[in-house]
C-alpha cells in the first residue's frame, strides 16, 4: 500500500486489536497513520471486581502496545447492545471522524458479523465511509460464515504485538484465556492459503484505488 490514512472501528474497546491487531502493528511499521475509534467501553459488561470504566485504561495501553499514539485513540461513550436504538448519532459521530481524520483506508467488522453492535458500525461505517476502501475483519466467534478476499502478511513481531495488545484487557482474559494459541493458529491458518508464515483476513467491502 501507498501511505495511507487509516482508520480502525472497534464497536467495543479490544475488537479492533481482534480483529486487526497484528495488521495494525505491521501498518505502523510501514509508516502509515493509524487512528482508532472504540464505541463503547461497555461498562455494563465489566465484571464486579474492576472498576467500571476499566477498560478506557486496558485500551490504552492495548493500543500503545500496537504502536497507536495517545492521541490517535478515541473511546466514546455508546451503551453495549444499544447500538441499534442509538444507530443515527453513530453514524453523526463517523462522519465527525471523517471529517477530522480524512481516513484513505476504513477499517471496520465484516457485513458477516451477527454481533447487533458489530452489526451498526459495519453498516453505518460503510455509509459514512464510502468514499474510502473499507475492509472488514472477522471476529470468528460472531461469524456464520464470511468471504475473506483482502491476506495481509505479518511477522512474529507484528504477532507478538497482537498478544501484547490483548494481554493488556485483564479484566476480560476470562472470556479467552486461550487467546494466545487462537491468534496464532488463526494467523497461520490464513497464511498458510496464501503461501506465508502468518496473515489476518478481511472482507473487502470497498476498495478505492488511485
């Protein structure tokens, strides 16, 4: 890719390092501009023995751990499973985004993806988005079933990157403990059908070549 723009949507904080941590780190590494917007730091969800808002600091320090700058992170203030009810000012805050950032490259969860949240941001990201390439990850646990078109190589650091990112979510390793092996058995996997040692896969939802 020429330098790009690139901007990751994560419906809650930790699915955009699922779903595109290593790329992220490798993206860095190559000197592109990475922002990442989560929409919810689902406090609802967070387990009684952490603070609420617990994860607006993991992500911090998950996000650093791919090489996004402070500054590059935004984490907003949507109520988990709500987005549907809440769809329109998401959509308003995209294009806030948009306008700010200009992105060349969205980053989004697949059109396959069942989560109701995931859902939202995949189908008002391409609305706000569709001036840009758009891909979209996979989440494999929400997917029935998913066209993966876009292989991106990675390396071990760029994996180590993506492990270093989830580790940093304590409060929620209970939810995959064994996050490690799925990382790196997924990444082999989809490297292995296009010939490298590791790879993450997307769906490409638009494509906007110059």
């Amino acid at each position: 890719m020429n330098e790009q723009r690139i901007l990751v949507l994560g419906p809650h904080t930790d699915d955009g390092e699922w779903g595109a941590g290593a790329s992220i780190a490798r993206w860095i590494r190559r000197g592109h501009q990475v922002w990442y917007a989560a929409f919810s730091a689902a406090e609802e969800s967070v387990l009684a023995q952490f603070a609420p808002d617990v994860l607006r600091t993991e992500i911090i320090d998950a996000s650093s751990e791919l090489g996004i700058p402070q500054e590059n992170l935004r984490v907003l203030q949507h109520k988990v499973r709500y987005f549907p009810r809440d769809r329109q000012d998401i959509l308003e805050e995209m294009i806030r985004l948009r306008r700010e950032i200009e992105p060349t490259l969205v980053v989004l969860p697949s059109s396959y993806d069942t989560h109701q949240d995931h859902k939202v941001i995949s189908e008002e990201g391409f609305r706000a988005f569709k001036r840009s390439s758009i891909l979209g990850y996979e989440i494999p646990w929400n997917n029935r079933k998913i066209d993966l078109t876009y292989f991106q190589e990675v390396d071990e650091e760029d994996i180590a990157c993506k492990v270093r990112a989830i580790a940093a979510y304590k409060s929620q390793v209970f939810r995959n403990p064994l996050y490690e092996e799925f990382i790196r058995s997924l990444a082999v996997q989809r490297g292995f059908q296009v010939g490298c040692r590791y790879a993450e896969a997307y769906e490409v939802i638009r494509w906007v070549a110059h």
